[in-house]
C-alpha cells in the first residue's frame, strides 16, 4: 500500500507540474536605433502601449497588441524613465542631462522640458496620496536626493539630500510611505511621502547589496533582490522586515515582479539571460517553478497584471577584454523587446 500511494502520489504531483501555467516567449520585435544603452520601461495606464526610454534614441511609444512601435516622442532625446499622471493626461519623463519632459499623454506631444538636475534622473513614482512626483536623482558620488514635483503646478516643490550612493526605484507602500533601496549601503528604508521622515530602517544579514523591491500587500510581505556574490530574494514582512524567506537568483537583479493572480514572483536576470518564476505557496513557502530563457542584458521589465505579459528590452553587444572592466559596446539596430506570455 505503501509503494502504491507513493506511485499515486508522483503521478499525481507529475500532473500538476504538468498542468502549472508557465511563460513563454510570444513576441520578439526589433527595432531600428543607434548603438546606445537604454533605461526604464513603463507601461500606459490608459492604453495598451509601452514606453520604453533609449536615452539617447529617445522615447519610443510601442503597441503590445499590434507589437510595432507608434512612434518615438519628439524633443525626448536622453529619456531614461517615465511616471504617468493619468487623470491630468500628462507623461513625465525623465532625462539624462537632469531635466524633466512634460508630455500629453493622450497625444504624446511635448509640452516643455523642466530644468531638475545638473545631471541625470533615474526613476520616479507617483504617490496619489499627496498628489507628487517622487524623483530620484542619479548617483551622486556618496549623496542622492529625492525631488518632490507638483504635477498640477509642474514645478519641483522640495528636495531631500541622502547620504545614499545609489538609489534603485521606489516602492509604494500604498499608506502614504514608500520603501526605498540603497544598494551600496545594503539596507532598505521606509519614508513618509508627506514629511520625507524615516519610519523605518533594515538591514538584513546575507543581503549586502537591495535593489529592485516588489511586494505582496494582501499578506503583507516584502521581496528585496539582493545582489552579491550569493544573489538571494529576500522574503520579509512588510510591517516589521523581519526575513521570512530566502531563496537564491540570478545575478545583477533590476527588476521583480508580483503576479497577484496566480501568487508568483517574475525575476529576470540580465547576465544570465533568463527569468526566474517562482511559486508562493503561502506567505512564507515559495518554490521555484520555471527558468525561462530571455536574452543577455535583458535586466529591465514591465510585468502587466491584466495580459499576465512580460515585456523585457534588450540589445545585443561586444565587451571588450580590459582592465579595468570595460563597458559593453551595443550593436546599432538590434534593440529588440521581448514578450513573454503564459502557456
């Protein structure tokens, strides 16, 4: 009986890991452009387009539904990011030399470019409890700042100077606090979007360098991609950090994502050209489920929780043998974005 129900059981356990819904890759679209790097992607709130920010190609507006590129905005040379406003049909885009673009969302014409920055900004978020603009600017030597923007008035209304190196993006909370990662001091903080005053402050042992956060609100954890010579995926709760779980990942993380619906993590990894689905069990038990291939440098993505796609850019590139290590040399017209649906 023994042996019977262990055999039953296999063939059972065999049959949901055939059945379990796993990615693959649906779309492969390349896209005409010179040989520069490229930074954040964010997809439209109103409709079915992404935005993916070239630098110094500019802003390319790109329909997921039909996979063709719409158009790149004009006057967006340097975007490195986007936030959108919706409810005020607004864009804003954020720059390499430091300054902010204002666009109209609906027809993805430039209204005017703001003066922020000396040099670049790296990401922002829109916290609707306040009404602003979180930006943040980009390495500073040992100090960032975070800019508080009207997006009613268009105009920067406060800036907070950090002893941070490097900040990666912000993650709202949802209470009118964000999470915010500081990769070189191997600690992840929590602000008050009103009062830019310190809640909380953690640092959690195995993690010397946080970067891309995402979170599970309904059961209240947070997931912190730690780099490192031993890359992990911090599990902690949202309200205490306290480390519920740890579970290893590919190198150079940029990026998480948290599927709601099927209660799964989205992790790419750029160096080792894949993307990691890792099941939740429950809030303190997760599995790894699939390695999806993706493509080299493929680090950043915009995970929609409608379609359940992925979307990854990526270029293709020579690194020159040197010491110091060199920067990669991108391949002029070989920007492509990959998406990558459910089976």
């Amino acid at each position: 009986m023994k042996i019977l129900a262990a055999v039953l059981a296999l063939l059972l356990s065999g049959s949901a890991l055939a059945e379990a819904p796993s990615y693959h890759r649906e779309h492969r679209v390349t896209l005409p452009g010179s040989g520069h790097s490229w930074g954040f992607v964010g997809l439209d709130p109103t409709r079915p387009y992404l935005f993916v920010a070239r630098r110094e190609n500019g802003l390319t507006v790109f329909d997921v539904q039909h996979q063709r590129a719409v158009k790149t905005v004009a006057q967006s040379e340097g975007a490195n990011g986007v936030v959108f406003v919706p409810e005020l049909d607004r864009v804003f885009v954020l720059n390499t030399d430091g300054s902010l673009g204002v666009v109209q969302l609906s027809t993805l014409k430039p209204i005017k470019r703001i003066a922020v920055a000396q040099s670049n900004l790296n990401s922002a978020v829109y916290e609707p409890s306040t009404g602003k603009v979180i930006i943040v600017s980009g390495r500073r030597a040992d100090r960032s700042t975070l800019f508080e923007f009207d997006p009613q008035q268009e105009r920067i209304t406060g800036a907070h100077e950090l002893a941070v190196k490097k900040i990666d993006p912000l993650l709202l909370k949802g209470d009118g606090s964000f999470f915010l990662p500081m990769r070189d001091e191997g600690q992840v903080a929590r602000y008050s979007a009103s009062t830019f005053g310190v809640l909380d402050t953690w640092q959690f042992a195995d993690c010397p360098k946080p970067s891309a956060l995402a979170q599970d609100v309904e059961r209240q954890r947070l997931f912190v991609a730690c780099r490192g010579k031993t890359p992990l995926l911090i599990v902690a709760d949202r309200e205490t950090g306290e480390v519920k779980a740890r579970l290893p990942i590919g190198r150079d993380v940029n990026a998480v994502a948290y599927d709601a619906q099927h209660r799964r993590l989205l992790i790419p990894s750029g160096v080792e050209a894949n993307l990691l689905v890792i099941d939740q069990q429950d809030a303190d038990h997760y599995a790894l489920a699939a390695t999806v291939s993706t493509l080299p440098m493929a680090y950043n993505m915009a995970f929609d929780p409608q379609s359940l796609r992925a979307y990854l850019p990526a270029m293709d590139y020579v690194l020159p043998a040197a010491e110091p290590k060199a920067d990669p040399q991108f391949q002029a017209g070989t920007f492509s974005i990959t998406t990558l649906a459910l089976d």
